[in-house]
C-alpha cells in the first residue's frame, strides 16, 4: 500500500507495510518496498530483537566512533577479498573485525553492544534481504496474464553485485576517515549489519534460523568468532593490529574532529 510508513495495516484478514512514494528510481523505490515488507515480516516471524532508542546512543565518543570505522574498514577489505575468491585474506580481515567489536563493546557503555546487536538484527537483515532481492529479481522468469500490458523490467535491475553495491553504500557513510555523529546511531549500522550477513553466507555459516530467532544472546560476531576461532587471548593483539594497519591515532584526530565541527554546528 501506499502512504505514510506504517506497519501492521489491516486489509481484511491481513496486516502489511504501506510506504511512501516518492520521486525515486525503479530500483530504488523497489529496495524500499522491501526493506519495508520484511520489516513487517519480522513482527510475526522474528523472536524478541533487543531495542533501545537510539536518542541514548554516545555519538561524541570519540573512541566507540573510531573503533567503530575500523570495523568498518575491516569489513570493506573483507568483502573485496571475498569478491575475488581470496578466503585466507577475508578471514584474516574478519577475525580482525571480530576482535575490534569485541574490544569496543566490552570496552565501552554497555549501552552501545545491546543497541547495535539489536539494531543488526533488525535492520542488518532487511538490508541483506533487500540486497539480495534486488541481485536475484533479474533471475525470475516472470509470467504475467496481462502479457503486453505491463512494462519489462528497467536498466536499473542489471545485476548487481552485492560486495560492489555495499562497498558503495559505506563509502557514503565514510567522512574523512571517520564517521560523523550523525551517522553512528543508524545509518551505518545499514551496511555493517548487511556486510555480515553476505560474509557468513561467503563462509557457508549457518545463520539465517538463528538470527530469526534473535534474543539477547545472538550477534553475527560470534558466529565469525566461533567459526574462524578467534580466542579471548587473540584479541589485544588483532586490535594492536588493526590500529596500526588503518592508522588509529589519524582516524581519532579526524574523529574529534568531526564531533567539534557537530558540536559547533549548534
């Protein structure tokens, strides 16, 4: 349906998601229904997702935001590698992005672990389902009874490859080596939460059930950790790594930055 974003929309017998229209593209506007209809998926489907409101989220911790960017950065390299078939380099990456989570969340407010591992749950697998869809829709073979009457699908649908689209949409959450404040709460959560589950799926991992499950207890971290067995005792060491390959000092200094120019911007 059409209209303001609203879920549990009751027609007849059913409850469904209308969303606005607006002026974008065939596949954009797509994607949207998408990312929108499993939300709405997920209210019946889904066990309990942890939430929080993102209002409580610390933006102007200059730390969290820039573990946060290594994640990220690890998480690119590790898409890239497993775009060309490189599994050792994508699990050297990977277990690196293992370690720095575990780092910053244990580390940091506790606040910030339960929000995102909610806010992956929820949104991560929207924007794989979304992703995938629109990667797979060129694929169906597509047989209408109103044959002539209804238009073939866009340009827009040329396949697209899901580690160069998402590689696309971190960069634009990317602001001079860094995240800025207003992205930290949300909008870069979208592709990390995505990243993870292509990259399980690239490893084979089993995780589909078990994040449908959801609960207090499950975060895609744990499934890399247990599957490339990442010990407690590795990750002091991978996150010195890490910090050193990505130049933390350089990402803090931009971080803080970027939290000043916010702060000044009111």
């Amino acid at each position: 349906l059409a209209g303001q974003l609203v879920f549990d929309f009751p027609i007849d017998t059913l409850k469904v998601a209308a969303v606005p229209l607006t002026g974008k593209s065939e596949v954009e506007l797509f994607a949207f229904i998408v990312h929108e209809a499993f939300h709405q998926y997920q209210g019946s489907a889904f066990g309990e997702i942890p939430w929080e409101r993102e209002e409580k989220y610390p933006i102007q911790d200059s730390q969290n935001t820039a573990l946060a960017y290594l994640e990220m950065r690890l998480l690119m390299d590790a898409l890239r590698a497993a775009g060309k078939g490189e599994m050792k380099k994508c699990s050297g990456f990977v277990k690196q992005f293992v370690a720095v989570r575990s780092y910053r969340w244990q580390k940091g407010d506790p606040f910030v672990a339960k929000y995102e591992q909610g806010q992956e749950i929820n949104e991560g697998t929207a924007k794989f389902t979304e992703l995938r869809s629109i990667a797979l829709v060129k694929e169906l073979e597509y047989k209408s009874s109103l044959a002539g009457l209804t238009n073939p699908l866009s340009e827009d649908f040329s396949p697209i490859l899901m580690p160069e689209y998402l590689l696309a949409d971190f960069q634009a959450r990317i602001t001079d080596s860094s995240v800025s404040p207003e992205d930290m709460p949300r909008n870069r959560i979208y592709p990390v939460g995505a990243a993870q589950g292509f990259l399980l799926d690239y490893f084979k991992i089993n995780w589909k059930k078990k994040a449908q499950q959801a609960g207090y207890k499950f975060s895609f971290a744990q499934l890399f950790s247990e599957y490339l067995g990442v010990k407690k005792s590795q990750v002091e060491k991978l996150v010195k790594k890490a910090k050193k390959e990505y130049g933390y000092e350089r990402v803090l200094a931009s971080t803080d930055k970027l939290i000043q120019e916010y702060l000044d911007g009111f």
